[in-house]
C-alpha cells in the first residue's frame, strides 16, 4: 500500500495516467477519500479498480455504463471428475443455451419480480423495459463469461461475470446526457448531489440495475447448474460497478466502487483470472489497511494491454487489417491448451497475455485480503472475437 496524498491510498503498480486519474476525482470537495486497487487501469473518467467516497453525493462516472457488473459462483454437489470426463458436451450445451454477446435475447423467457418494481416508471428506465425483459440471463461480451471450475477439494464451481446489459448501459447514458456529462477518458467525472432529483432518479435506477444485474446472474447460475444435473449447495454474490450507502470513521458515505469488489470483515468475493489461469474466492480482513481501501479488493486480474493494441485494428466495411495486434491466435490457444482448458467463443482480447498476473495483485491486497478457495477453469466460456461492444468494462 502508498498513501499518495492525504485522500489516496494505492495498491500495485499503475501507469501515470490511471493515477492521475484517481487523483482527478478527489478535485470534488465533496470526495473525502479515495482508493486504487492492484488490478486498476483507465476507465471513463474514473479508473478501473478505483473506491471514492462522498458526501452527500452520488457519480454515475463511476458507477460507469455496466451497471452492477459483478461475479457470481456457486459450489455444486458435483465431483471434479464427473465435469473432466464430459468437459467437451457440457460446453457444448452450455454455449448452445447461454446466450452470449452484445444485444443479444434470451432463448427462455425469464419472468421475474423486479418487473414490477416502480423504479420502471423512472424516465430513465421506462423505454428500457421491453429490452430489458428480453435480455434476462443474457452474459454480453468482452470480459464477461461463464467460467466452470473444480476446487482443491475437485468440487466444481461455476463462476459468471457480466453485469445490467442493455438496462445498465442505457440507464447511464440517459443521465451523463442529463447532468451534461464531458465526453471522454482524461475528464472530470459526472457527480449529482445524492439528494437533488436528478441525484434521487439515479439511485432509483442504479438500484433498479442492481437488481437486475443480480437476478441475471442468478438465472445463469440456475441454468448452467440444471445443464449439469447438479444442485448448488453455496454462492458467493457481489456487484463491483455500483454504489452504497456506507459508514466510514463514524460518518454515512456513498462509496462508489468502479472494478472493485466489497470486502468488508468476513465479506466474501470472487476474483476471476484469465480464461487460462486460477480465480479465487476470498474474504475480507478487518485492519487498518482494509480502512484505507474503504473495504475494498480487486475484481479481477487487471488489463495491461488495450483491446485493439491486442488483436489489431480492422476496417469495418472491409475487413482490412489497418494495424496488426500483438496477440495471435496460437498465442491465446497455446495458453489455453497448456492449461487444458475447454474454450468457447473469446477474442484475442481476452487472451491471458492482455493481464496482469492475479497473484500478484492478490498479493498487492495480502495483508487485507484471506484467500478461502483456489478455483481452476476446466471450461471457459465468453462471446466470439466478432463482438464489438465500446463499453466491455
């Protein structure tokens, strides 16, 4: 941990950018502290893997255009050896079921309670409805997946990360648009007084998306565990793109959580790697380090390569290479082969060469983090490298 200013509190290795960034944010009075977790990197305005805490204020910049993109997994009544022997059907099924990839609808229809909500009748949310019953339980693209995974115990798990889908994307365009939001990376973030009604709306749907992105989760989850004629026996559920009402040093703060996962004392998460490498189900430690990082830990590994410095830049009419990326298909597979992984879908954009190491900023976080379970993907699967989504984290 570095304590860079007054405010700040950083975790791991960053480029000058991604901490200029964080410092950026803190230039609002109303932010009384901040935080960088080891697997940061630039975002919209707010840096990936960044906490600020507010008073009295509220910034859709940082709760960012995924709303409530979280992990999700669950611990199966299912032996190792039973998911290993049958990996290639299982896949199979699993990726002829789950609907992947931007814009995409559920095969099933999804019925569900939160429809009745009346945060729908919100303005923001009200035409989202329709698009919003029809992608329940979808997982989009880019660095969302389904993952399986046995346990050093050889217990299976399924791990899922995605978050609001359309709901989420289309909630937080409507209010950067509303609250005249700077377009852009390298720009002021988008903060609303939590109490004003442009402050209020947002909560409402923000909540809105919460609940959504959790029962989405919670659908894929059922449905992967029925493909496997399996039961769940425990989960592990948290959003890292959202924001609470919390209690720090004795005063009620909104903590916005931009690629950063709840680890309160005893708190338990799930951190993905790498389609290729290990993830892992921790908790949180109570310490003065864990203070500094507002309860806070990574959500995964973290990027060190951008998308298109990866597989390349291509015209979209034609399909002419413009500028060839630094990973080739060989690279990823030879990655994935070496790891015995079955593979669906993925772009060379989530090959494990665009990360950083998830030990290393596991243990960037040691000494406030505990790791419960070391989880090893057996199956992998993510939207196809001809997705493009603009807004992937």
């Amino acid at each position: 941990m570095q304590i860079i200013s007054d405010k700040i509190a950083i975790w791991g290795e960053h480029e000058a950018k991604t901490i200029a960034q964080i410092e950026r944010c803190t230039n609002d009075d109303r932010v009384v502290r901040a935080a960088l977790c080891a697997d940061g990197h630039l975002g919209y305005a707010v840096p990936i893997g960044g906490v600020v805490a507010y008073r009295g204020a509220i910034s859709p910049s940082g709760v960012g255009f995924d709303i409530a993109c979280g992990n999700k997994a669950v611990l199966l009544d299912m032996p190792g050896a039973e998911l290993r022997a049958n990996i290639a059907r299982i896949m199979d099924d699993l990726w002829s079921t789950i609907s992947f990839g931007i814009g995409r609808k559920n095969a099933e229809r999804v019925d569900h309670s939160l429809f009745d909500d009346p945060a729908w009748a919100t303005e923001a949310a009200k035409p989202l409805k329709q698009k919003a019953e029809a992608q329940l339980g979808t997982v989009g693209s880019g660095n969302h997946y389904v993952d399986l995974f046995t346990d050093e115990d050889d217990r299976v798990w399924i791990g899922v990360h995605f978050g609001s889908r359309g709901l989420g994307h289309g909630i937080a365009t409507w209010f950067l648009k509303a609250a005249g939001a700077k377009d852009g990376m390298e720009v002021d973030p988008c903060v609303l007084d939590a109490a004003s009604d442009l402050g209020t709306q947002y909560v409402l749907a923000m909540q809105l998306g919460g609940a959504y992105a959790y029962a989405g989760r919670d659908w894929v989850c059922g449905r992967v565990a029925a493909l496997l004629g399996a039961n769940i026996v425990a989960e592990v559920h948290n959003h890292h793109n959202y924001a609470w009402v919390e209690e720090h040093n004795g005063e009620k703060l909104w903590v916005v959580r931009k690629g950063a996962t709840p680890a309160f004392p005893g708190q338990k998460g799930f951190v993905g790697g790498t389609m290729a490498e290990n993830a892992v189900i921790l908790e949180g430690l109570a310490n003065d380090e864990s203070q500094y990082s507002l309860w806070s830990t990574v959500h995964g590994a973290g990027r060190v390569m951008g998308r298109m410095e990866a597989s390349g830049s291509f015209d979209r009419k034609t399909g002419a290479c413009k500028r060839p990326g630094k990973v080739t298909p060989e690279m990823m597979h030879e990655s994935v082969k070496a790891a015995r992984v079955e593979l669906r879908g993925a772009g060379l954009d989530e090959s494990p060469h665009c990360y950083k190491r998830l030990p290393d900023v596991l243990a960037a976080h040691a000494g406030s983090i505990r790791i419960l379970h070391t989880l090893t993907p057996v199956g992998v699967a993510m939207a196809s490298a001809k997705e493009f989504d603009p807004y992937k984290d």
